[in-house]
C-alpha cells in the first residue's frame, strides 16, 4: 500500500474507518470498572463511535474523522477496519495541584485502516480517542477541520462559556445552557459540561495532550441534531496558500491528533476529583524538584500601593516592601507586573524599543533577588510574549543569571497551531534555564502541567481582576468555575480581596478595588480552587491586623487528596482537601444564603482540632472558632448570601 497521501482520492483516505457491512459486531472497549463503554459501529454505512455508563447513553452514536486538505474526508460506506486486541496500562506520576501522586488504569484499543488508526482509551472517570495519521515521504498536507461530534440522546442541561470567536483571552462566564439551544455559529471553549439527569450522571467534553494542532471548540451540530461539533481554530500562517488550521510536512513521523475527552462521574462534582486531563498528557521529560509551588504577593491589582513607602509604585522600595510582608505571612513569592522593564508599553501593547532584559531606572531586580533570598522569597516577572519573543534566548538567559522563580507571561490570547507549538517552545526553554511559568491570557489547560511540571498555574479564567471594571464576579459565577473550568487544571483567579462589599454596596474602581463576596467566601477560594502558585491579589495593607491572614499563610497550593462533598453547579460547592494528615475545608454559596451540614467522615481515625472561619454580620468579617473534632462529627456552617466558609483541621 502506497504511503503517499497526497495522491489519494476523495472518499479513500481517512474513510477508512468506516465499518464493512460484513463485520456483524461493533468495536466495544469497557474501563477497568466495567461501568464505561465506548464502542465504534456502523451507522448508515459510516462510522459512528458512543459512550454508554452502566448501559445508559451519555454519547450517541456520533460521527469520527478528518477532513484533509487534499480532498479527502472519512465516512465512505463499505470501508473495512481492523481492531486490534484491547490492551491494559497504568498511568503512575507525581503532579501538583489536587493530587500529589496519580495511580490510575486504562484500557486502549486501536482501530486499524490503511490511512489512520482511531485510538480508543477508557479509563473508570472517562473516556477518550485520538486519530492517528502514519507517516508519509509526501509534502505537506493540512488538515482542515475535524469531522468529530458529539451527539447528545437527549437536551441535556449545559453549563458552557461561549466564546464565540478564537482569538481570546478565554475569560468568561460559564452560563447555563439546553443542549436544544447550542448553535452551529457558537465557540464554547473547553469544557463544555453538562448533566443528564436529577441524580442521573454527569460529563465533561473536554482534550488532554495538545501538541502541534490547535485548540478545540465546540458548536451545534451541523445538522441540527441534539449535540456539539468540534470546530479548530485557523492557522495565521497557513504555508503555501493551504486552507488548514493543521499544517504538517509529515516527513518521517505520525500525526497524532490531541486526545477528544469525555469526563465522566455519577454527580457533576465527582469530576473535580478527576485527573483525566493529565492522565492522558505525555510524561514529564525533566527532573522537576527544583520546581516549588505556593504562593505569591502581588503589586497589579492593589495598584502597587503600600503604606510603608511614601512614594509606592514601580521601584526598589515598594517591593521590598512586598518581600517583607510576603516573608512575615508565609508567602513564598513577590511578582512584579507590568512596568518593571524598558519600554513597557500598556496592556497588550509593545513598543519600538522595548527590551525585556533591561530594568527601569527605578528599579533594580539583581537587588530584588538578593533581598528576597535572605528572606525565603523568589520573584517571578511579568512579560508581554510578543516582546519576550523578541528576545526569547537573551531574556531567558538574564532571567537564570538574575536567579528568577518563574516569569509570568501575558497576552497570547490565541490557541492556533502555531500558538500552541509556542508554548511548548516557551516551557521547554524555560524548564532548561530552571523558571517556573504562569501563562496568563491562555488557552484551556490541556493537560501541559504533567508534561512541564515547570507549568505551574495559568489563567484563562474570569477571575478577581474583573472587580476592578465590571460587576461580573458573582458569587454563583464564583461557585461555577469550580464546576466548569477547574476540571481542565490550575487556574490564577488571585483571589484574596480583603475590600468586602454586599453586591448592593460593591462600586468597580481600578485602584484598591473591592469584591462582592464575604471574606469567608474568599478564603474558601484558597481550597477550593486548585493553582499551585496561588496569587495572593490584595494590598500589604488590607492584611495587616487581620485575623483571617494566618489562615491564608497556612493553607497549602497542592494537595495529596481531593474530595467533593457537596453542592450542584452555579449554587455551591463544598470542598475537601487534605496535605499530609491536615485538611482543608472550603464553602461557597451563590447569592442565596443556606445552611450545609458537613460530616467530617473523611477525617478517618485520630481526633483532630478544626478551626472554622464563618461568615458574620459584615461581609468584611468572620467569626472564628476552634473545637476538637473526629470522623464522627457533624458541622453546620451557616451560609450567608455570597457567603462561605473555610476550615482547617490538624491532628491533635
């Protein structure tokens, strides 16, 4: 068989996945449990892949393939594949954030055809497939678009963020949607989740090890049925005049597509638990104990202002100021933002002359970094990418001389081929010069923190910055994200605004902003959102004097276990989460107020000592409490409206 896939004809290329008529029984490969099932079958002569849990459909039978820039498309009727014996493994790492170390079982099968194999993964919490290309001596040859769905067997109730556009910075509202009323124009981003029943299961449509293709979104069938597509986003440069959003020379090597992942648990807060994302992303190819998460003081959205120097702003003394209150609180690191280099243009903005090896008259980094290391505390920079491209090789090499924690860079705000082969270029590099790299406006994660464990946290989420120009961090969208865009990994929300407003008294203004939370609420976001560099977002100033700041210095960024207690998407969630024998508790409410009853059976034997911060009469305050506890006991924690709770619980 010729490799040559530039000369294949329409309707022979990736067709070949399609079934034979001949061949009775469909592929069919079951988890571990046995509770998940994903099979590929024959449906009106075309191949059509569905997931079932416990015998009940969550996915119909639903198109799979490529559409290739030569012509060629999959879905011929009458073509034959081959499957071969299905295969177990064990996926077995360490990682940051929910989990400290990831032990998990899979079974995989591939589907063979002479153009393309369709790789089947099932694993107890999901399931998953990717398409793989062979190699070929051929030109270039682009992939057009995906043929990949998602049929629902019912209209399902949705929670998704419509981009509707790809250029972005993935910030958002995660909305409540019927699957009736999902169109073929939208963009949802990653993930698109979504429950199909009171009590009944629910899932997540997510994709795990992005590498040389760009990132995925979901709109309504094209046909109009119940379900989602999936929808790519175009290459800026497409070589030699090619319409593709994938463009490849092919030459020597497969093209393996990104794995198409579906999240799967009884109730739509067991997906938090999941690592799925990470369990199908390529190991770690570096030693990364060099790599120390927590969490970081931080100059942007306070507006740099500290009491402590009469002059605040972008110079020496304001971030020694920043490291003395960083070192005094148990916070491990000081980023400085925007501004700290020549030429620093704002926003998005980069302008001639700019040089991201260069400080400002005003401030001296070398002398930041050794004020920070008699005291326990690293620095991570922010940098536009445009402007760090520019200089990418120098600028890396100044940020290792000058003894750098990390870089925090900004602005991508595209997910294309040639975006996401930047950023492995961009974590590669970085992990060689020893920097940890918090991306901000980026993509949904992917799974890329397994891969680079240097990848220590992201954005790509609507976070506390908002506060300081709109009313759109709610209390419920609070509550959604840890439903919703927590799934796919870390995100920097920089929660910490200690300014607490009712949502009738909270007034925007950028400089020392405020929330519309209670501060309960807020430090329940420390355990219930996962980021291994935690962005701690207020001035030194609002902390000083306030009982609520031990708890923020003593709650970890990673975790050794995960546990989902209670709530239901957009209204609350009840999080658990443990460090060695300690546990950490987290409670937010929407803007309705109510009482949850905890039972603290997760405890296991030993008696422990639990502190409870709970919402007051102000939002701006809480009461604090302490009391022995053990397996047996029961808390109630009353909720007031935007309200929380958080807790801490250490052996006695």
């Amino acid at each position: 068989m010729t490799r040559s896939l530039a000369r294949l004809t329409c309707g022979v290329a990736l067709a070949m996945l399609a079934a034979s008529a001949a061949q009775a029984d469909p592929a069919a490969l079951s988890s571990p449990d046995g509770r998940l099932s994903i099979r590929v079958e024959t449906v009106d002569g075309a191949p059509a892949l569905s997931v079932s849990r416990d015998g009940r459909m969550l996915i119909a039978p639903s198109t799979v393939g490529l559409a290739l820039s030569d012509g060629s498309r999959p879905g011929a009727a009458g073509t034959r594949f081959t499957a071969a014996p299905a295969t177990t493994g064990v996926e077995d790492y360490p990682l940051l954030g929910r989990a400290s170390h990831v032990r998990v079982r899979y079974r995989e099968m591939v589907l063979h055809a002479p153009a393309v194999d369709l790789v089947l993964r099932a694993y107890d919490d999901g399931v998953a497939f990717r398409y793989r290309l062979p190699a070929s001596d051929s030109g270039p040859l682009g992939v057009v678009a995906e043929n990949t769905t998602f049929a629902f067997p019912a209209d399902f109730g949705c929670w998704g963020l419509n981009l509707g556009r790809f250029n972005s910075s993935h910030e958002g509202e995660f909305d409540p949607i019927a699957a009736s009323r999902i169109r073929e124009y939208n963009a949802y981003d990653a993930p698109l989740v979504c429950e199909t029943a009171a009590g009944g299961p629910a899932f997540a449509i997510a994709e795990a090890d992005l590498k040389d293709y760009p990132g995925l979104y979901l709109a309504g069938r094209g046909d109009g049925g119940l379900g989602v597509q999936a929808k790519l986003a175009p290459r800026p440069d497409a070589p030699d005049g090619v319409p593709a959003v994938v463009a490849t020379a092919r030459v020597g090597r497969d093209l393996t597509t990104p794995w198409r992942v579906v999240m799967v648990g009884d109730r739509a807060g067991d997906l938090i638990e999941s690592t799925l994302i990470t369990d199908l992303s390529a190991p770690a190819a570096f030693d990364a104990a060099w790599v120390r998460p927590g969490k970081s003081a931080w100059d942007w959205w306070n507006g740099g202002k500290i009491s402590a120097v009469l002059d605040s702003g972008m110079n020496t003394a304001t971030f020694k100021a920043f490291i003395d209150f960083a070192a005094a609180n148990g916070l491990q690191y000081v980023t400085i933002d925007e501004g700290w280099y020549r030429g620093a243009g704002g926003g998005g903005v980069v302008r001639p002359g700019v040089d991201v090896t260069r400080t400002v008259s005003e401030i001296d980094i070398p002398e930041l970094v050794a004020y920070g290391r008699d005291r326990g505390v690293g620095l991570f920079l922010w940098l536009n990418w445009k402007a760090l491209d520019a200089q990418f090789d120098a600028a890396l090499d100044q940020y290792q001389a000058w003894g750098i924690a990390g870089i925090k860079v900004d602005f991508m705000d595209r997910d294309d081929q040639v975006m996401v082969d930047w950023y492995h270029r961009l974590l590669g590099r970085a992990a060689e010069h020893r920097l940890m790299v918090n991306l901000h406006g980026a993509f949904h994660p992917t799974g890329l923190a397994r891969t680079y464990p240097n990848f220590i946290t992201q954005e790509g989420v609507l976070g506390a910055e908002n506060n300081k120009w709109s009313r759109r961090i709610t209390a419920g969208h609070n509550v959604t994200l840890a439903y919703t865009r927590m799934l796919l990994g870390p995100m920097d929300y920089t929660p910490g605004g200690f300014g607490n407003q009712t949502p009738e008294t909270f007034r925007d203004h950028f400089l020392l902003p405020t929330v519309m939370t209670t501060r309960a609420h807020g430090l329940a976001m420390f355990v219930v959102y996962e980021s291994p560099l935690q962005t701690v977002a207020d001035t030194p100033d609002a902390y000083a004097g306030q009982p609520e700041t031990a708890f923020i210095g003593q709650v970890p960024t990673t975790w050794d276990e995960t546990r989902f207690i209670a709530g239901e998407i957009g209204r609350s969630i009840v999080l658990a989460r443990r460090k060695g024998r300690d546990w950490y508790v987290g409670a937010m409410t929407d803007d309705a107020g109510r009482t949850i009853s905890l039972p603290l059976d997760f405890l296991g034997r030993g008696r422990f000592e639990a502190t409870l911060y709970a919402d007051a009469d102000a939002p701006d305050r809480t009461t604090r409490s302490t009391q022995a506890v053990d397996a047996s006991t029961v808390l109630t924690l009353a909720l007031k409206p935007s309200g929380g709770a958080a807790i801490r619980i250490v052996p006695r």
